[in-house]
C-alpha cells in the first residue's frame, strides 16, 4: 500500500483500490494537486466540515466512487444526486474488496447551518493492511478499544492544536492504539495550527513506534 498525504487530513491509499479520505484540495494551500487530477473508487468523509468535506462533491460526481459515510452525511450527498452508503459508529461496509468501519472521534460536525451527523474516524481494511484515520478529535479512553479490536499497522492522527489535539496529546493517543506506524496531519495548514510534526515524532518514537512525517504530496510506502 502507498499512503499519500494531500495536507491537512486528506490522504489517498492506493494498493488494489485508490482511496481518498477528507478532500480538502479546493482552498487547502499544501495540497499541490487539483481535483481534477484525484480519481478515487473509495471516498470517504470524516465529517461535515469544509476542511474535511472539501471537493467531496464534486469528485464523486465526476468520479462516481463508492462512498461509505455517516448517515446524515450520506442523506446530504443523496440530495446531490451522488449515490452514497450511509452507515453509523461500529457499523463496517465491503466496498470493492475494501473493508471499512466507522469508529468515534470527540470533535462536531455541520456544513453550513445543517446538522451533519457525528464526526467519526475510519478503519480501512485493504490487501490485508489496517489503517486507521482518526479524522478530527480528541484523545478518548476508546482508542485503546480501536486498537484491540482492530490492530491497525498505521494510524494517521491529528496534532495540530487548538481544533484537534496537539503533539504530547496525540502520541498519548497513539501509544492507546499501538500502531507499528504513525503519521500525523492537520498541522500546518493554516497559521492557527502547530507547523511541525517534528515534536510529535520524537515523542512517538521514544515510545518504541515508528512516526513518518510527510511533506504534502509525498508518500509512504507499506
């Protein structure tokens, strides 16, 4: 599997399937890529804020990928005309070979004035490597439970502060879900947010984890 992060908290997986997670690229200033250019056959959306909910629309109309999202975000996309599985927390779908459970996050959810369901994190099932996308949230005693229940060999996690959690924060998360990898985002994109994940990798490194931290629109292969 080859993880490419786009910034902020979008990231492609690619291995039998191309899948795009939280795509913000539209007013994202790292992502380094139009659009346009993204051909995913799984989307998935955290949840329903701008930065997470992105180009979701426009790339699924063009695209016509399987989409898995929480209900109210489905009933949303429904309304677009784009065909859309709705699902809930603990709930999994099969997408084409592609495994993926929604789990919790501690974070809202709304676009616009509408209410858009709970914000949620994903765990993605593919050619036999779990991935776990926190999406937007605070650290919860039940990431330990994630990880029990479903061994995720990476999980990608927020550090950015002030939104989400900030770096000593997130590795503690990351040490409840003892990933072999860990690879932070939400950072950096806008001056709001901490601009390093240097501080995060140090910290997840002395707990015995490896933690890559990537420049936008470099990869990581698995």
């Amino acid at each position: 599997m080859r993880i490419t992060w786009y910034g902020h908290a979008c990231f492609e997986l690619s291995g039998s399937r191309r899948v795009l997670i939280d795509p913000f690229i539209t007013g994202n200033p790292l992502a380094g890529v139009k659009p346009e250019e993204l051909s995913p056959e799984v989307l998935l959306i955290t949840h329903g804020h701008e930065d997470h909910l992105g180009d979701a629309v426009a790339i699924a109309k063009r695209t016509k990928p399987k989409i898995a999202v929480i209900h109210e975000i489905a009933v949303f996309l429904q309304e677009q005309g784009i065909e859309a599985e709705g699902m809930n927390i603990y709930g999994s779908v099969e997408l084409d070979g592609v495994r993926v459970t929604l789990v919790p996050a501690l974070h809202s959810s709304s676009h616009a004035t509408r209410y858009m369901g709970s914000a949620c994190g994903y765990v993605v099932e593919m050619d036999g490597v779990s991935v776990y996308h926190a999406g937007d949230t605070g650290i919860f005693g039940d990431m330990r439970l994630i990880g029990e229940l479903f061994s995720p060999r990476v999980m990608l996690v927020p550090i950015g502060d002030r939104y989400t959690m900030n770096a000593r924060i997130a590795a503690k998360a990351v040490e409840l879900v003892s990933p072999e990898l860990a690879i932070p985002m939400h950072f950096g994109t806008f001056p709001i947010l901490e601009e390093s994940g240097e501080e995060f990798r140090r910290l997840v490194e002395e707990l015995g984890i490896e933690a890559v931290v990537l420049q936008p629109g470099e990869s990581h292969e698995l």
